[in-house]
C-alpha cells in the first residue's frame, strides 16, 4: 500500500486554456514545460519559470513496464497558472486544485470543432494538444492533406468522423475520441477529446475507458493483445462546491500482482 498526499491549495493566477475563452495557451501564462525556455528549481521535479514565474510540478506516479518499452504511465501535473484566481473551484482537473491527470487531450471551441483548424488561416481557430504532462502544442492545417493537422514538434492529427487520431513523432498512436464539455467561464463554450486508446508501431496497446460518456475521469486503463495489465481508478463522490471528481485509489495489476496508490487531500 502506497499513499500520496495531495495539497489542495489555491494559489493565485489567471486562468488558462480549461477556463478562459481561448484554446490558444497565453505566452505568459503557458502550461506545461516551454521547449525554448529554461527552468529553475530548488526541489526535485520542481519547475520554475523566471520569465512568468509560473510554478509547474511534473510526477509520474504509477508506472507499470510492458513489452518492447511500452509502459503505461500515469502521470500526475501541477500549474498554478491554471487556477483562476476569482474561483478557484472551477479548475477543470481530477486531482485537487491545480493538478491534472489524464493521457492526453485535444482542446478546441466548440462552435469550430477539433478541426475547424484545418479550414481556416485564423490561428485562432485552430485546437491545441495537451500531453499528460501538461505541454501545449497549437495543430494548424496542413498545406498538403485537408483532413491532417500538424504541430511545430511534428505532431500530427488526422480528423475522423468520430474524433481526432493523433501520431507522435516517434509513431506512437492517440485515438481521441472521448467528448467532453469544458467549463469556459465566459460565453466561447470550449470542449475536448480525451485519449480512448495508445497503440505503439509494435502493436501493443492500451484501451482507456472513462466513468461515463462526456465524463474527463478515466475508470481503467487496459493493454493487449498478449500483454495483459490493468489499471483501475475510484473516486470520491461529487460535490457542490467540486466541478470534478477527486482521485481516491488507483490499482494496477500486472503478473507480478496488484498495487493499491492511495490518495488524500487537505485544505
């Protein structure tokens, strides 16, 4: 039995992309770690940026080893510029204020949809990916594909009917395809794809399923096809002053047994 302890804190800062009324992440107010930008830390895992003076931390809580390198990970990340400073309660996460848990994620207006990008040369318009460590990248329209949007990092995004399939440079596969509504707090209403299955160039792969349709809380992570593990999330129940649901236990499941990670809050 393992137990993590969670501060919920409520730091102030203005909000960014799961709370205002753009994607598009705020060159000051940026989550995730900025490739062009260094860091400074006094403590392990610790990222601090003189130029915004952002406060960003970064665990990989659970990891459990699968073949030919394709672990499965949870991450777990913190961003203080991801709290909105007049309701902190808001914050669109599964882990207390300010921390995020997810594997990955397309941001996009709802009234443009995750590929309304690709057909307009406003960038503006165009969706940004969220990797589960939090990093940002903005998906523009490709000049060569209608239907294939393309990052910076040469991240790419293929638009389907029922979601967004997303290849990493390196060939791993994201089909999104989790819908969710996201509180915008203000009158742009913005959405997201959440991953629903990774698969590697080897094949291997993980199904991610989710408590509920247009729910952001994973249930379980499961891999094949000859490498069988498991992941499983409970939650405390809801509450009035909570927009989510709070992380309680994760257990992972491989052949060598089961591991139970609890986790607890304090205000």
């Amino acid at each position: 039995m393992k137990r993590l302890r969670l501060a919920v804190t409520t730091l102030w800062c203005v909000s960014i992309s799961a709370i205002c009324q753009e994607v598009i992440p705020d060159f000051y107010k940026g989550p995730g770690l900025d490739p062009n930008r260094s860091s400074v830390n006094q403590n392990f895992n610790e990222h601090i940026d003189p130029f915004n003076g952002s406060l960003q931390l970064h665990y990989v809580d659970i990891n459990v080893p699968g073949n030919g390198g394709f672990d499965i990970q949870v991450t777990r990340s913190y961003n203080n510029a991801a709290v909105n400073e007049s309701n902190p309660n808001t914050f669109f996460g599964s882990a207390g204020v300010g921390w995020s848990v997810h594997f990955g994620r397309i941001l996009y207006k709802a009234t443009i949809g995750p590929c309304g990008g690709r057909l307009y040369t406003d960038v503006l318009k165009d969706p940004v990916l969220e990797l589960p460590d939090g990093s940002t990248q903005i998906l523009a329209g490709s000049a060569t594909a209608g239907a294939t949007l393309i990052s910076t990092q040469r991240w790419r995004a293929d638009c389907s009917g029922s979601g967004v399939v997303v290849y990493s440079p390196d060939g791993v596969r994201y089909d999104m395809t989790q819908a969710v509504g996201i509180p915008s707090g203000g009158t742009q209403a913005l959405a997201a794809l959440y991953t629903t299955k990774i698969t590697d160039r080897n094949g291997n792969y993980a199904n991610i399923a989710y408590v509920q349709g247009g729910s952001p809380e994973v249930s379980s992570v499961t891999t094949g096809p000859s490498d069988v593990r498991r992941i499983d999330f409970s939650y405390f129940a809801l509450t009035s002053s909570e927009s989510t649901r709070r992380i309680n236990t994760i257990t992972s499941t491989d052949s060598t047994g089961n591991r139970v990670y609890t986790y607890g809050y304090q205000a």
